[in-house]
C-alpha cells in the first residue's frame, strides 16, 4: 500500500518542475544569470528517496536522502538539454542522475534511474564532476573524478584522484574504459577530453596534482595526447593556462567545460582558486587557445568570469562556484552550468559572440596594482571624452 503523504510530496515535487524561471535585473552585457536554482536537492524524485510502502515505511521517513544536486556535465541532443549532474547522497558518496529540460533553464527532470557505471575499478570509493564531450569519432565520451583511498597512509582523509573515463551514444547504455595515466602526474583531476582529434590523436586538458588537494608543482591547466582511447596514456603534458602570482588562479586552476569551437579559435571556461582569510574561494574565469594548436593560450581576459553572489555564496563548501558543463547551440546560443557552493546548479545564458567580444576584447591582467589602475584609468579618460 502506497502511503498518502507520497502524494502530497509528489505534489510538491511536480509545482518545482513546473516552476518558470526568469533572468534577474543584474546586467554586465556578458550573460544573464537566473532567479532560481534549476537542480536542488528537492529536483530529486520522492521515489529515489522514500520506500512509499506504508508497511515497511510507516512514518514516511526518507530512507535514502539526498544531501546535494550541483557539479554536471551538459549536452544537448535531438533538441533537448541534457545534465549529467552530481548528486551527493548523505553518505557523502557521490553518484550520476541524468536530467532533461526542453528549453535550458527551467523543468529538468532526472530519468527514472540514476547511471550505474560498470564497476571495473574495485578500489574505486567515490565517482564526481563529470565532463561530457561529443567526440568526432561518434561517441560521447565523459570524464569524472575516480576517487580511491591512498592505502600508504593511516590518515582517512588522503585520497588518490584519476580520471575515469566512460562512452555512451545515448546517456542511457555506459561502456567503461581504463583510467586516463599520465605518467608525470601522480593524480589528475578535472580532466577534458577535447571535442576534435589532435595530430590525429585524443587530446585531454588535464591538471597535474602532486596530491588530493594541492597542485604542488602542477603550474596550471595541462594538454596532452594519448595515441589511443582504450588505452589511454599520455606521456608529456604541455601547461596551457598558467597559475599566476596574485590572481583568481593563484593556488590552483583547472578546465571547466569542453572547449567551445568559435572562428577565432577554442574558448575555454574554467576555473581558477585563491586562498582567503575564509578559506580557499573558486571563480570561473575563461581564455581561448588557438584552432590548430589548441594548447597554445591566445587570449586571457583579465580577472573573474563569474563569481558567487547572494545565496550562492552559502552551502556545503561556501564561497564556490564551478562549472563543468556548457552547451553551445548552433544558433549561436550558449548554456554555462555552473554550481554554487557545492550545494545547488545554476544556469547563465550567452551567446558565442558575446563570449567571443569577451574574450578577445577584454584587456588582460598587467600584473601588478599600479599597471591595473592605468588600465583603469585610460578607460575613464576615454569615457570622459565621449560625454563631452
């Protein structure tokens, strides 16, 4: 028997879904941001949450909760939006729910079942932050986060990071394919695979970690080769954006979303890390890299992309934004997914020739306090002159 507050919650589930949203008064000519998360915790079907048998259940307690809904991958196919996100139940075990919308912003519903990955990796304790790429070799290809226990150590926290990589042609039947190595990085994160064959090889963006958390010696975002995608290897790793002393990328850095394919070469949404008195604070920033050389860093606007605001600046991990997932329409039309805090997904809208305008036009960070303020100030007088 199916327990009568199931249909109170669905209830409430279904008015969420069915909520519009609406882009807010904030204006930087860049992209519009959205009043209302479009995946939560309460995105979640009831049914992924509560046994709905009154026998079993009686209290109508959630038996598998759902802490948070944010980190996913993005595609769009035969006309609709699709989210690979990350949801993190309150386990802390992370896992995949694949979402669809009709227009982008507003009524994601997740499929009836979460993805189930083939459990090749045994040593696997956590899977998140996957990145999808619609290869031109006919798969979609994603890339996450394979997180195992560092077994050198006693210490419950050290972890060891690799890249997983699994293809699908639908987001409904998953292939897993062997870890991404790099053989001069201990761990990676934030992997990308790139959309295009590279010298006719598969081309990663990768970072290079020393450990779990610090980058170390790793100098920024990597770019790599891998002859083969069953057995993917890649022995050198080119730094394409660079940390930089005093900037958004001081502490560490690493690729977003798959580069998105512009005439004036690759644009690449990303994001950068400081440490502050609060702890460490992630913005999304971009730069573009060359069409034939797409390791080679040709523009680097100054500064922050995105930043949190508001209520996104409160959660699980506050203080954070991140993307790793954008949808670029052929229309000219452009979808960043991005989380706030580690807790809720959002969504901002652009288009490739304000990316593009953004990119190539913005000035880059001089370096230094006193070259910024020149900067700024060249702007003014040139501002002055124009309202005489």
């Amino acid at each position: 028997m199916i327990h009568e507050r199931y249909y109170e919650e669905l209830q409430k589930y279904e008015e969420l879904l069915a909520r519009s949203n609406e882009k807010t008064k904030e204006y930087n000519g860049i992209y519009d941001r959205y009043v209302y998360p479009i995946l939560t915790r309460d995105h979640i079907p009831p049914f992924w949450k509560y046994d709905l048998n009154k026998d079993t259940n009686p209290f109508f307690m959630e038996r598998l909760s759902v802490n948070a809904v944010f980190n996913a991958g993005a595609i769009e196919l035969n006309g609709k939006f699709y989210l690979v996100a990350r949801i993190e139940g309150n386990d802390r075990k992370s896992f995949f729910g694949v979402a669809e919308s009709e227009n982008g912003v507003d009524g994601f519903r997740f499929l009836d079942y979460p993805i189930i990955l083939p459990d090749t990796c045994k040593e696997e304790t956590n899977v998140y932050d996957m990145r999808l790429t619609k290869h031109e070799d006919g798969y979609i290809y994603g890339v996450f986060c394979s997180e195992s226990k560092d077994t050198r150590t006693k210490d419950l926290s050290a972890a060891i990071a690799a890249a997983g990589i699994v293809r699908t042609k639908d987001l409904k039947t998953w292939e897993r394919l062997p870890n991404l190595k790099t053989l001069h990085s201990p761990q990676q994160r934030n992997v990308v695979l790139h959309p295009e064959f590279v010298q006719g090889k598969y081309a990663f963006y990768t970072r290079p970690m020393d450990d779990f958390i610090d980058t170390g010696s790793g100098g920024g975002i990597g770019f790599g080769l891998c002859d083969d995608i069953l057995n993917p290897v890649i022995e050198e790793e080119i730094i394409t954006s660079q940390r930089k002393y005093h900037t958004i990328t001081e502490a560490k850095n690493g690729a977003g979303a798959v580069p998105i394919k512009t005439e004036k070469g690759y644009i690449h949404i990303a994001h950068g890390v400081r440490n502050t008195a609060a702890g460490l604070r992630y913005v999304i920033y971009a730069f573009a890299t060359d069409l034939k050389e797409p390791w080679k860093v040709i523009a680097e606007p100054s500064g922050m992309l995105l930043s949190p605001r508001g209520e996104e600046r409160v959660g699980d991990v506050s203080n954070v934004v991140f993307t790793n997932g954008a949808i670029a329409r052929e229309n000219g039309e452009v979808y960043l997914y991005y989380a706030s805090s580690d807790t809720r997904l959002h969504v901002a809208t652009t288009t490739i020739d304000q990316l593009i305008d953004y990119v190539f036009k913005t000035p880059s960070d001089p370096l230094r306090s006193v070259d910024c303020v020149t900067q700024r100030c060249n702007l003014i007088k040139n501002n002055l002159e124009l309202l005489k």
